[in-house]
C-alpha cells in the first residue's frame, strides 16, 4: 500500500497496488457519503482510493508518511 497526498487540495490517493498502468482502473464509483472514489479494474477488483478531506480521515501519521503530490519543485543544484 501507497499513499499520496496532496495537502493543498486535502486529498490523498491510496494504492492498494504496487502502480495503476493508464487505462487500468476502469470503473470509478464514488461512495456512498461522497467521501471517496473507489476505483477498480476490468476485473472489479479495488486498485485504489481517491480520498477528499484527507486531514479529517487519515492519521496524522499516515499523512506525514504520505508522498506529496503538492511540492515546488526544486531548483537544479549546482555542483
């Protein structure tokens, strides 16, 4: 499992594979309490979660582990 945050939207994105290819995740259903996309393969299986309002329901832990999506990039170091 992977998880990507992007703190200025307050959205993260869970992996429950190791990489989703393009065109992979066929089908998006959004939960029932519009918290979440679920997305899942050909084959219904889950591959990931689009999560909104992450900072309500994802552990502080979690996020500061989380891999943001959100950072400027950063100049070339000059060697």
């Amino acid at each position: 499992m992977r998880v990507e945050y992007d703190a200025r939207a307050n959205m993260a994105y869970i992996y429950l594979v190791d990489g989703i290819a393009p065109g992979e995740a066929v089908r998006q259903v959004p939960a029932e309490d519009d918290t979440a996309i679920l997305d899942y393969d050909a084959h219904g299986r889950l591959l990931g979660i689009e999560l909104f309002s992450a900072r309500r329901r994802l552990h502080p832990e979690l996020l500061a582990g989380a891999e943001g999506i959100d950072r400027e990039p950063r100049p070339p170091s000059r060697s």
